[in-house]
C-alpha cells in the first residue's frame, strides 16, 4: 500500500481509493461532461474517447484489484495511467481548453505525496510525456522559444510541487510515526498505571489494617475498607471533617481525647505518629487503635500528602491486661503467705529452745531464700506497674553508681567491678529510681561476665547530659537477643541454660525509669566465640533536667 495508508487490507485499500484516485475520477469526469455539453466535436475524438477510457479503467483497477497483497510501488501503475488519460485528453483540448492540463496535478500529489522520493522522478517523466506527446503524435521537434516553454514549463512546475509535496508529506510521516510511537508508549505507560492501582488496591484491600491518604490540602483521596470501618465505630466519616469522633479514650481507656487531638486531625496538621494508641467506639465495645502516619513528599520538597495506618490491637492489648492483672493478682497472693513465713521464721530463730544442731543454718537458708521469693514478687508488681513516678533532686551520679554496684555485687562472687568518673556528673533526678536503674544495668553485666571478667561502669557528663555506660567482658548478645533484650520477661538461651536467676524484667525496669526522667537507656553487643570474649556495653543517659512525664 502506498506511504498515505499505513493499513495493507482491504479497507486501506478503499481508503487510498477514496483519497487519491477518487478525487481524479471526479474531476475528470467534470471535465469530460463539460466538453461533451459545450464541445461535443472535440469530446468524440479518439483522443478524448481514449483518454476517458484510460481513466475508468485506472480507476476501476484502484478500486477491486488487491494492491494491499503486492509490493508497495505497485499502485504507482493507477497514477501512471492517469497521466496517459491527461496526455491524450490535452492534446484534443490544449488549444480550446488549457485547463484540462491541470487534471495531472492529481496523479502528481499522488505520485509525491504517497510514495518515496524517487517517484518524483516518474512524475516529472509522466508531465513531460504529457507537455510533449502533440509534438511526439506529430513526430515534430518544437520550433519556437514559445513551443520549447510549453514543453518545460509543466515539467519544471511538477518538480517544483512534488518535491514540496514530497517534503511535507516526509515530514508529516516522520511526525506521525513520532505521535504512534508516543501513543504506543502512552499506551504502556497506561498500562503499567492501571496495573499498579489495580495492585495497589488489592493489597490495600488486603492488608489487615486500615490505611487512608489525604492530599496536602486535607481530601481524602484513597481509603480502603479496613479505614472506614473503624472510624464508623467512633462515629464520623473519613471524607467528612472534622475526621473526629466522640468515642475515643486515651491509652487508659478512661481518659477522653478532644477532637482536635485525634489521630487523623494531628497527622494532617503535619505531626508524624508512630504507634500511637487509642481506645475507640462505644463502651462495651471498644476497640484499640494502633497508628501511624507519615508525609509523602516528591523530590524532597512537594508535599503530596499524608498516609495513615491504623492497627487493630485490641486482642493484644486485651492479651497485656490480662497479664498485667494476673501479675498484680499473683503478687498479692503470694505475697501474704510469704508476710507469714518471714513472721514464723523470725518467731522460730528467737526461740532460745531451738538448739538442735544444724537446724539454725538451715533455718537462716530458709529465711534467705524467703527474702529472694519476696524479692522476685517485688518485681513482679513493679512489672505490673506501667508508671514510673520521679521526685528528682540534685544529685552526683557518682556517689549513685558507687552505690548501686555495692548493692548489684553484695554477696556475690564474680568479675572486678571498677568505676571510673573524670568529672562531676551532677543531675536533677531520682535518686531511688535512678539507682535502680545502674543496679539492674550492673547486675545484669555480673551476671553474664564470668568470674576472671571485667565490668567496667564509667560516668561521663556531656552537653546538657550525663551518660553512665556499664561494659562488661561476658558471653555478648546476639542480634536476635539484642532485638528483645528490653522485652518483658524475656531471658536469653544462655540465661536459661545456665540457669542464671532473674525474671527478665531488669532492662525493662531500667528503660522506664531512663524514659521518665526523658532519656534512654541503649544496649550494643558482640557474642562471644572460638576462644574470643564477648562485650556487651549498656549504656544510661540522663538529661541534666528531666523531663517530668511518667513513663508507660
């Protein structure tokens, strides 16, 4: 098929049709009918005759035969016809009716326009065949500058035209080719959008949490099912400010949160919550929220919007409650047997009639072993206590860490504990509560160090703190333990194959006092292996003003 009908069918086929021969069909035959009206003595020559006859054949031919099955140079036949057609037409009516000549414009744009450069060259043959044939017919060779004008004037005015038509016709593939090539790119690109919304549906639908988007002016543009039944349970919607409900409690589910300070009211004022809990819905029916949320910003700099994601907790934190009434409950119950027992013994020891031999020591072992129980149930109900209350007061980190490793190491056989401090490490903190906190840091590093190990406990102030960092020489943690270390009761495999004695709640106890005075309480390791010793440093740091905010 010619350049103009890039579709080889038949369709395209009729489509070149109605494009190049048709409008040469028509117009000849205007011209014919005209000169069959007004000179009928020139329409019935053999000229004329010939040249009609050409013409319906040519454009018969365009029409039915299957140009689209045979090389694309093939339909040039058709133009090449409609130049003979013209050439015999203008050689009756060029002295009666010049304009006739004009008829070969339109296989000349065809030739041009649809086909390569190189048929221009057939089209420039074509004209000058036609501006020479009555001299041809005649056998006569032009004899004027008038003669040889009208000979060249045609052909050179075709040259002209097509390859300006030929040009633009070039340049207009080369744009159409462009505008295919980015409509099939488009295309793609569409493609590859649908799928990824489609994928991203589906996972928003699939994920057990509820995640909504807003854009950076507030409009909710993207929520799943997950997100808009939990709101339902507060009672709002989440198209509809104020995106806050009156059924919703704090984390102790007895405190009420206004609405300005909600979940999706603070994300969208641009606060980024992470694992922020709340209590929402009717009582009887409450459920708990964990969420999160987070700006998504293109190139740095372009707020798009906010993500929210909000978890349902609510068997998990059912699940803490529980655990945290049956610690509270355990305690006090065992905790009066044992008031007993320390009674009784005490009782039994100041008996002046208890003389039998031996049974004093194994009283005194009895009551040491009752005093560790009590210790452990101690514990036990400040494990069951999420708040960490402070009365801070000056004090030298010092003098409290000295203190705290006489207690970590009295009575126990172990490693050397050395303490070093350069400098004074005064604070406004705690006292009680911090000493705790460096007891559990040291005893921990006791426990796990062996016998011929160091533990070295070093104060150093710093720039609006002051740090107590506990290094040890032990078997080291893994990254595993790392990972849990501060979870409650949880005991390392080395401590539970050495049956090393605690409950699992010293670093947590240690991190909650660090965060109510507003600091932290950080852990690294390396484990020990093939002959090499393990370290472990923890380390404590206390803001010289605490932050006065109980810690959960």
């Amino acid at each position: 098929m010619p350049l103009l009908e890039p579709e080889a069918s038949r369709h395209g086929r009729l489509r070149v049709f109605a494009r190049a021969q048709l409008p040469f069909a028509i117009a000849f035959a205007i011209v014919a009918i005209l000169v069959a009206v007004v000179l009928p003595e020139r329409f019935f020559t053999l000229a004329v005759l010939g040249g009609t006859a050409i013409a319906v054949v040519s454009t018969v031919l365009a029409a039915v035969l299957p140009w689209e099955r045979w090389p694309t140079s093939a339909m040039a036949a058709i133009a090449v016809l409609d130049l003979l057609a013209v050439a015999c037409v203008r050689m009756e009516l060029i002295s009666v009716a010049p304009g006739a000549s004009l008829l070969c414009i339109f296989p000349v744009l065809w030739l041009a326009f649809g086909f390569t450069p190189r048929m221009i060259i057939l089209a420039v043959v074509g004209t000058l065949f036609i501006s020479s044939a009555p001299y041809l017919l005649r056998a006569r060779t032009p004899t004027s500058a008038v003669d040889w004008l009208n000979v060249a004037l045609l052909p050179l005015l075709t040259i002209g035209i097509a390859v300006a038509v030929n040009i633009g016709a070039r340049q207009l593939r080369r744009g159409q080719r462009a505008i295919r090539e980015q409509a099939a790119e488009l295309e793609v690109s569409l493609a590859r959008a649908l799928d990824a919304e489609a994928l991203a549906e589906s996972i928003l639908e699939t994920v057990d949490a509820g995640v909504a988007f807003y854009t950076a002016d507030g409009t909710l543009r993207l929520a799943n099912a997950h997100a808009v039944d939990m709101v339902s349970a507060v009672g709002f919607r989440l198209d509809t400010p104020p995106y806050a409900g009156p059924h919703v409690l704090q984390a102790d589910r007895r405190t009420p949160i206004p609405f300005d300070e909600q979940i999706i009211p603070r994300a969208l004022r641009g606060e980024l919550l992470s694992n922020h809990l709340e209590w929402v819905g009717e009582a009887g029916r409450q459920r708990a929220i964990l969420a999160s949320s987070t700006r998504v910003v293109r190139n740095g700099d372009t707020h798009l919007g906010t993500v929210i994601v909000a978890h349902d907790v609510t068997e998990l934190a059912n699940a803490i409650n529980v655990r945290e009434a049956f610690l509270t409950t355990v305690s006090h119950e065992l905790r009066t047997p044992l008031t007993s027992i320390h009674g009784y013994l005490e009782l039994i020891m100041d008996d002046a009639e208890v003389d039998a031999p031996g049974l004093l020591p194994a009283l005194r072992v009895v009551q040491r072993n009752a005093v560790a129980l009590e210790q452990r149930v101690q514990e036990l109900l400040a494990a069951s206590d999420s708040t960490v209350q402070i009365e801070p007061s000056r004090i030298d980190l010092t003098d409290v860490a000295a203190r705290a490793i006489e207690t970590a190491t009295a009575g126990v056989s172990g490693p050397v504990v050395r303490l070093r401090a350069d400098a004074a490490a005064v604070v406004s903190a705690d006292p009680e509560q911090v000493h705790r906190a460096i007891t559990e840091l040291v005893a921990n590093a006791v426990k796990f160090t062996p016998a011929d190990g160091t533990v070295d406990v070093v104060v150093e102030p710093g720039a609006g703190h002051v740090e107590v960092s506990v290094s040890d020489t032990g078997v080291g943690m893994s990254t595993d333990e790392l990972r849990q270390a501060f979870d409650k009761f949880y005991r390392a495999d080395y401590a539970r194959d050495q049956a090393v004695q605690g409950v699992g709640l010293g670093l947590p106890a240690a991190r909650a006092i660090a965060d109510a005075h507003g600091g932290s309480v950080t852990l690294r390791s390396s484990p020990a292996g093939a002959g090499v010793p393990g370290s472990t440093v923890a380390t404590l740091m206390l803001p010289t003003e605490p932050v006065l905010t109980p810690s959960r």
